[in-house]
C-alpha cells in the first residue's frame, strides 16, 4: 500500500539545535519548540555551537546572530562549509544589510526577534520541507494499514486481524495519529495539542489512560506492548513491524 510504503520511510522526531546565549528566550523558545513536538538541544554560545553541532548532528539550527565567544556568521559559514543542514539565523537586528550578510554565507532563512512562535515553526516546515526532512504526517482520509491492524478514518472504523475493534473519539484519534506516524517518537506535548487542542490545561496523566485503554485493545500482551511502545523522557511510538524496511 502507498500509505504504509510512506510511512517506512519516516524517522524519529526531528531534532533542533537552538544556538542562543539570551536566557529568557531561550525558556520560552524550548518550552513552544517541544510543544511543537520537536527534540531540542541549546548552546549558548559560538564555540559551544559547533561542538554540539558535531556530536548531535541536528535536522535544524536556529542560530542567533551574535552570539559570545564566536559570532552567528563565523558559526554559520563553518557549519555551511561541510553541512548542507537547514540554518535559520535569529537576531534582534533588522537591518537590510544583517539580513544579507546572513543569507550570503548560506543560511536558509532570517527571523527577527520578537516573533511568533508559529511563524517560525511555519519558516522551519518550510526548509526542512526544502531540504527534504519528513516532518510529523498530518492525518490523512486514507485507510491505514500495519501488521494486521486497520484503521479506516472515513467509516471511523478499526479491525484486528478482522475482527472489529470498537473504540471511542479520542482512543480513536490517538490511535489514527500514532498510526499516521508510525516508526517515529511523538512527544507527549505532541499528543496533547493534536488531540486535546493547545489549550488543555487538564491532568497529563489523561494521555496515559488513553494509551493503557488503547493497548488492552490492539496488543497481544497489553504489558508488554508491541505496537505503541513508551519512548521513556519523551512520548510514545508506533513500532512498524520488523522487516518492514523502517531505518
């Protein structure tokens, strides 16, 4: 099937590396970042920057232009001479001529400090999508296929090995999402805001009762899941089964 073929060639969550050295922003920068669902690591420095940059090998980097120790451009154009990775420079500098500096020594995109989270997030879809890194699949009308369990979203319908599997709205969703996303970690934030919306403000553990539920009805060994594994620090992930050609 098209669905599951597409679905192997996914990859864990995607990881961004903040290079940043302001305090408060960094907080909140993180904070909406792993709402986002994204893995976040910080340097707070140049120098610092490029030695995380070389042991975590990030999907992105959002990288304030000045910076103690060594600045964003220096940083940038290291990074840029053996990487082709997705940089986004960040400063609170608006100037033309910052904004072309930036973009001359090759990063992809410029962001100017105060901004909203969600047009950054937008700007850092867009060139990871350009760079070809899969982002977290949105849930899709299709029939979903893996390992003898179905989920059919139009008719709201699940099947195990065909055998009916009722479940309600939200047990649902978790499982459509969890599915659609198959082979990576979806952070427990991730879960929340796609399932309960942005502003849930209930009990956290609500996600737990959901996934318990789920797996009393699509594991073999609820205690021992297979399908819906818990990726401990982070959120859960749907396993694809081995042999399935997932990296």
């Amino acid at each position: 099937m098209e669905k599951e073929a597409a679905m192997m060639t996914m990859t864990d969550t995607i990881s961004v590396l903040v290079i940043e050295d302001e305090e408060s922003f960094i907080e909140a920068l993180v904070v909406g970042l792993k709402r986002e669902g994204f893995l976040v690591n910080v340097a707070r420095d140049g120098v610092e920057g490029l030695e995380l940059f070389e042991r975590s090998r990030p999907d992105l980097i959002l990288l304030d232009l000045w910076l103690p120790k060594k600045s964003g451009i220096d940083v940038c154009r290291e990074i840029r001479s053996r990487s082709r990775i997705p940089i986004i420079m960040v400063t609170a500098k608006s100037s033309e001529i910052d904004t072309v500096v930036g973009l001359e020594v090759g990063a992809d995109d410029y962001v100017t400090k105060p901004f909203r989270l969600r047009e950054l997030v937008a700007r850092m879809r867009a060139v990871l999508r350009r760079s070809g890194v899969p982002e977290i699949a949105e849930v899709s009308a299709d029939t979903v296929e893996i390992d003898g369990l179905v989920l059919d979203p139009e008719r709201h319908e699940v099947h195990l090995d065909g055998r009916p599997v009722p479940l309600p709205l939200k047990e649902f969703e978790l499982l459509e999402l969890l599915m659609g996303n198959a082979g990576r970690v979806l952070t427990r934030e991730t879960l929340i805001d796609r399932i309960w919306g942005p502003n849930y403000v209930g009990d956290t553990k609500t996600l737990d009762v959901h996934i318990k539920r789920l797996r009393a009805k699509v594991e073999a060994e609820p205690s021992r899941p297979a399908r819906i594994t818990t990726v401990r620090g982070l959120g859960y992930k749907y396993e694809l089964p081995r042999g399935s050609g997932a990296p």
